[in-house]
C-alpha cells in the first residue's frame, strides 16, 4: 500500500490545473503518454495514445472529404526558393520560418521543406487544369509540415514539424468557391462538435491575421481553460492570387481562357492539444469517448480464492461489450487504488469495477471518468446499451460543460481598460474595432501580446461604436485575447 | 471521329511493353494519372489514382498491424548527427544518401532528413523500457521518407522521397524477436499475393547486401517483365547491435537488467510501381481489382432518340452494384469508342457497356480488362454476384499469369557464363555462391551491375556445386539479376 502510494505519486499529476496550467499540462501529455519530447528542441514524439487520436480525426474527416468529392493525394515535400517568389505576400508571410536544406537541385536552386503547400500543388494545377471540364479540382494531403518556430513550443500545441491535412481546390465561380471555402470551415466546426466535444466560434481573421496570400481567412476558434484563445483550423478565400501567379487558367464554357478560383484550408494535430487541455482535470486526461483508445476498462477485484469466478464474470462482460466497444481488462497485479488511479490518468471514459459484493448481486459498478460519479448496473443484455448511452452522456457533458465555460469567460464591452482588466482576469472579449493594421498592432504593443482571433459572423445587434483601441468608427465586433 | 482519333493517339500509350519498356512505364503511370514528375528531380507527385492505391495498401496493413499487436506512431523527421554516429555500421551505409537542414539545433547539431527511423525511434525506446513487463514493444509510423539518390530516378520506383511504413519492435527474447521478424515477412509476401496479384521470392540477403546495422535481413524479390528483380518488402533482425549502441535495456524476471533484441521492417510507395510494371500492357494500365479506385465502370451507348431508357437503366444498374462496388458511369461527351479506350488506359477492371441491343435483350455486355474478352450477363439479381466472382477471376488470372512468367524465366545454374548470358535474355539466375563480400563485388564489376538479390529460403537439394564467381565450395543457392 505504501509503495503503491509512492508509486502514485511519481506516476500521477502533482500540480492542480488551477494552479499552473501549463506544467499541468506537460504532465497530462507526459504521463498519459500521449506525446514525447523529442532529442530536438520544438520537435515531438506522437506516441501511441496520442497518434490514435489523430487516426480517429482522420478517419471522420476522410469521410467528409469523400462526400465533398475531395481527393487524396501526396505532393513533394521540397518546394524550390523560386516558387516561393511568384506570390509575393505568402514568400513574405513564410520566409521567417522556412527550413532549408543544404543540397540544391540541379539548377543550384534552393529547396525549402512545405511550410504548406500551396505553391507545389498550384504550380502542379497549371499543368493538370485545362478546361471548365476539369473543374472543381478538389485535393487533399495529410502529411507532415516544417515552421521553424522562434516562440517557446508546447507538446501538440506549437511544434517545429507537426501533421496536417491541407485541402487545395479549384473551381469555375468565384460564387462556388466562396460557397464552399465556408462549407468547410461549417465542417471544421462540426469535427469539433461531433468529436472533440469543442464549442468553436465561427468567423472571419482581421487582414492582419489573415493567411499570407488570401483573399480572406476564415476561423474556428475555442477559449481554453486559462482564457487564451486556441485557432483550430482555418480556411482560405484566395481568389485568383496564386491562379494569377502560377498561371492557373482554363477554357471556360464560352471557350475563352479564364484563370481559376481557389481556396485552401487545414487543421492539425492542434486538435489533439485543445481536447487534452479543455477538457482534462487534476486527475489527469479526460478524453471525448469516440477518441479514446480504450473506452471502457475493466477493473477486476479480487483476491486469490474468488480469482477465478471473479475473473470468468470479467471475460463475460468483455465478451458482451467489446462488439461495439473498444475495451480491455486490467490485470496487472497492481492493487485496485493503483489501477483506478491509472485508469483516471489515462482518460478511459468508463471504468468497470466488479468485486465480490458485485458478483454475487449481479452487478458492476460503472466509474465515469468526467465526472467521476458511480452507478452499479445488472450484468445483463442491457450493459451494452447502458455504456454506449453513458459514452454519449460524457460527450455532451463535455461539450456542455466547455460551453458554459465559454460563455461565461465571454465579456462583452466597448471599454479598452475594461477589455484588457477582463482578459488579464482569463476571459475572452468581443469589443469593437476599426479594421486598420496599425491599430491592431498597436493593441497588441500596449497590451504586451493581446491579438485580435475572430470577427464572428453572429455579431451582435448594436452598431456605431467606436474602436476600442483608435476610437474611430468601428467597423465590426472581434473577439480579442492572448492565444495559443 | 478523325477528332477522337487524333485524341486518343496523344492520350493513348504510344509504345509496347515489349519494344521499350522504360518509356512504356512513364507514359502508363503518367497517362492513367498515377504519379506525376515533381519540379524538383527525384521528387514525385501521387496523384488522387495513385495514392488510393496507397491507401487500400496501408488499409489492408493496418489490420495486419492491429491483429499483431503492432500500434502507430509518429517520431520526428529530425534526427541529430549524433544519433547516426551511435550505430557505425548505420551511419556508414545512410550518411551519402542523407539531407541535411541548414538550420542547427540548440546544441549547433547537424540535423537529417530521416532516411529511415532507427536511431530517433530507439533514442525513445531507451527512455520508455524499463522492465520486461513493457515487452514486447511494437510500434510502426507511416510517414515520408528522404534518400538522395544519384542513381535514376524512376516514378513510384525510386525517388529522393517516397513514402514507406516502418515497424520497430523490442523483445525480451532472441527466439521471439527472430520469430516475428520472419512472421512480418510472411504478412509482406501474403500482401502482394492477396491485394496486388504479386507472386514473390521469400529469403534472406546476402552479408553484402543486408541491412546497415542488421545481423539479418530478409526481402521478398519479385521478376518484373523486362527480367530486372524488384525488392519489395524487407524485415531486419537487429540482435542487441542498436540496443547496445542505444541502451536499450530493461529488468528481466530475475531482476537483472540484459540488453532487448529488436527488429525493424518496411515496404514502400514502391509497391505500387511494382504493380503498374507487372500486370499493365499496351493500352494502359492493369490494376488488381481490390486497389482499383474505380472497380466498375458503366458506359451507356445511345443516341438522342433512346438517351433517357438507356440512362434510366444504367442508374437502375449501377445502384444494384453500388453497395458493394465502387462503380461510376461515364456520361462525358466523347465517342464510345473514346470511352472504351479510357476505361482501359486507366486500368478499370471491369467495363460494362449497355446499347439498345442489349436493352432489348435485357442485358448488359461485360468487358475484362486483363484479358479484353467479352460476355454478357442478364440485368437481374445475380449481375452482383457475377461481377464479384469476375474481379476474383481477374485478380487470381493477374497472379497466376505473373507467378507463370517468373517460374518461366527462372534460370538454375552452376555455371556463370551461362547464368550472365540468361539474365542478359531478361531471365533472373539461381545459382550457387559463396558468402564472400568479395566475391559479390567482383560479380557486380565483372558483369556491369549483376547482384544478389535474395536467398531463397526454398533451397535446392542440391549440394556441394562450387561458387559460380570464384570456384570455392559454395554454401547456397542465390538469386542474382540485374534489379530496379
């Protein structure tokens, strides 16, 4: 027991989430083994538990890009220096965090690793798009990206090489793809919803935080337990800019040449950071169950003379839930203390407990993991269905719960002073604003790092005010704050 | 018409496999839109056609890798130069293929683009072993790959980055490390018979050719049709080389710490070369029904006068083959003819043509595409079962027509004039060699790029034959070619 307690101690989280969130948070992504640090700096190890996470986004979201008529596919990861200069403000926006490396190609050009692909994907667009026929073009690629990152990195949150998918697609209208460059970002907002159990706030970036060689950026973003902002994805209005640069032009109906309409848009492994720190507490992880590698875990009790019943009930239950359920069985020769407490740390959304006193009612005891409240229920044909409906409990409590967080950290208000007092309290706030650059970046000099993260498309009713930071007409509400 | 014609002669291939194979090979992969040249050389794009093919195989894989207990992960692309100088032998054989970045970590370190994964991976492993209770450890990643070759490059066969699986596993046991690095072996050989149609060669490689830091390595080698040797698949047995070079070490069930034995193994995008250049022919592209993007494609003929019965049949026919085959119909403008000539140059496994004779007939005409022969089914309920049992056919005729084709130019020799005028004739040579690194580079010298290509496991009877290179006593029988 003493050592069991000892163990417990170095295995489980010794800091409150209240207290210092951020070694809170290091110590979840460690210990719930999750992600690793790797050898070098701003670089990570996605391990197992925190890979399948990534898997199960994959897989729901491949499922979208199907039905959209999206496309799979897999561009080079070198992206020559010249491409990078044919459009002038994404070479901008990018130049400061390219990788090179030492070889040149043939031409003795210089070869960046994707920082993203727009410009190898387009410049492969200008061959492969000849006519209205080939239009809408739609491709994606899942793959890994460089940002050599001078900020101070966090595990799945801010990394010099982490995974994305990034849809590129080409369209006739300007209308289709400004229809579907929104369809997108409504996906993006479902994903979250439907899976990682995040509230988003749906909008538009300021032309200062907008992407670099868009038309328009538009946004998902979440507020996180500390009250910094978190953007989870983002999708990209681009016009005809890189159709213009890369000369991506098609034989319209009419049989006059045109160039195309186009939009990108990504997310990234990000969303495996947001959920662990929205959602998880002093225990350690809470995940969404249809993330969670394990889902329910049974925790047998038992001492030598009832093993075998006890242990033959276990195989039962397994049998009955592992159809539709991802389950498994502790049994390690850890003490019961020791396995609940793992079982905490680790997310699994439902623990199973059964000891002799349950086996002889006929019962288990059901432990969730997000509120860690107890309930015994019958070991009968209807435990599948209980579980499933608790799964679906814990969800929408997530979810409801991240809500209410949300929208009680959500200040309203036309009042610098107030604005910056409520964010430094850990709230996020909707105040009006001009949409000058130079105003923007002036809030974020005198506020020592506060940014503008969306303008969202639910404004509120109330026009003409003034711009909290200039004092000129406003031109809309934004949500300002720190951020991930 | 003459429009159609002049069409299909720049869309066609306008070269046989049999009169200029390399040439034959570029415009299939190109034309059916596999894989396409990347601006930077050596560098490729898998378009949407080709990276389906990927993902059937990564599909068909994972569950391999689940039922074995193997887990995904994601280990950083940044290896630090000293991780290489861990593992002499390693860093010998990768440092001339190596990319480097520009950039330096913290330390000043040198950094690579991960030529493969071993050091990064096994730096971790060193840090998550501790106790024979975390054995057996098995983890895989599927990620990109750099390798800057010098030698010609070729689409979806070799390139500076391709994309490849690789499984790293630690055990506690010698005989449990070796056993699985066999059992992969096979999982890679059952791979290519049961979803490509490729018959291989299992076995092991010669000294010369193993792996860089391996005690053993074992391939599966497949003939391609011009008599050059592929090797498709390779499995490691690494002993404790890394696990000495790493510290891999963890407490045994007497409490005493012993160094873990590993094994390593991967195949590649390279699969999917392999398959275009074995089963395709002079109209394009052959593809194993199982990869096949699109399975069934419907072709309606009609004019004006019947379009809409004709139509209304078709979509009556494509939703009865829908649910259990990716089916699509071809409704584009062009000529039958035109479409007839697509659906082969794409590698469509199967074609079904519906005109108003067959309407009349209540029948539909289905077309092979591995043999182009012609029958016709009744449009009822059994049309399901009989497009089934035809890919099957189609997939089992794609093996044993390729399996016929190695056995056929399967040369068994001792004697080396006549081993090196056969593989000159597009054979590949089974002949007796010592294991004398020498040896091997003398054959190589002597014969202007002949190597050993695998071991067979399936040896023959015969014995004491003398090495074809230098006379000694030979100690096996080795498949020796010219290879891709």
């Amino acid at each position: 027991m003493s050592s069991g307690n000892k163990r417990n101690k170095d295995v489980g989280i010794t800091v409150k989430k209240s207290e210092d969130i951020s070694e809170w948070y290091s110590q979840v992504v460690l210990k719930s083994k999750l992600a690793d640090y790797a050898p070098v700096k701003g670089c990570m190890i996605l391990r197992p538990n925190g890979y399948f996470i990534w898997e199960k986004i994959q897989e729901y979201f491949n499922n979208v890009l199907e039905e959209k008529g999206v496309k799979n596919a897999y561009f080079p990861m070198f992206i020559p220096e010249s491409f990078f200069l044919k459009e002038a403000k994404h070479a901008e926006g990018f130049n400061p965090e390219v990788a090179w490396i030492e070889r040149k190609d043939e031409n003795e050009m210089r070869l960046a690793i994707r920082p993203t692909s727009e410009t190898i994907i387009y410049d492969a667009y200008s061959r492969w798009v000849r006519s209205w026929r080939d239009l809408p073009l739609r491709i994606n690629q899942w793959c890994n990206i460089v940002r050599w990152e001078t900020n101070a990195v966090k595990l799945l949150l801010r990394s010099r090489e982490f995974l994305w998918h990034e849809g590129h697609c080409v369209y006739e209208t300007e209308e289709e793809c400004k229809k579907e460059t929104l369809m997108f970002l409504d996906e993006y907002a479902k994903l979250c919803k439907d899976l990682l159990a995040i509230p988003v706030v749906k909008g538009e970036k300021t032309e200062k935080e907008k992407f670099a060689g868009a038309i328009k950026t538009y946004t998902i973003e979440s507020l996180m337990p500390d009250g910094k902002a978190i953007q989870l994805g983002t999708t990209h209005y681009l016009g005809q800019n890189f159709a213009k640069a890369f000369d991506i032009t098609f034989l319209g109906r009419d049989g006059k040449p045109y160039y195309a309409y186009q939009n990108s848009f990504g997310f990234s492994t990000r969303l495996i950071g947001a959920t662990v720190l929205l959602h998880s507490d002093d225990k350690g992880l809470v995940l969404p169950p249809k993330v969670a590698p394990i889902q329910v875990r049974i925790v047998p009790i038992f001492r030598e003379e009832n093993k075998d019943k006890i242990l033959s009930k276990v195989d039962e239950i397994k049998s009955m839930l592992e159809a539709k359920l991802r389950v498994d069985v502790d049994l390690s020769d850890n003490t019961p203390g020791w396995k609940f407490n793992e079982s905490e740390l680790l997310g699994i959304p439902i623990r199973i407990e059964l000891g002799q006193k349950d086996l002889e009612k006929g019962v288990v005891t059901l432990v969730r993991r997000d509120t860690l409240t107890k309930e015994t229920h019958a070991i009968d044909d209807s435990l599948v269905d209980k579980v499933l409906s608790l799964l679906e409990e814990i969800h929408n409590n997530l979810y409801n719960r991240a809500k209410e967080h949300i929208d009680k950290h959500t200040i309203k208000t036309a009042n610098f002073v107030d604005a910056v007092e409520k964010i430094n309290e850990g709230n996020w706030a909707l105040v009006p604003l001009c949409d000058d650059v130079i105003c923007e970046e002036s809030l974020k000099e005198r506020t020592d790092g506060i940014t503008t993260r969306v303008i969202p498309f639910d404004q509120p009713k109330e026009k003409d005010f003034k711009c909290i930071s200039c004092g000129k007409p406003a031109k809309h509400w934004v949500f300002i704050s720190r951020a991930y």
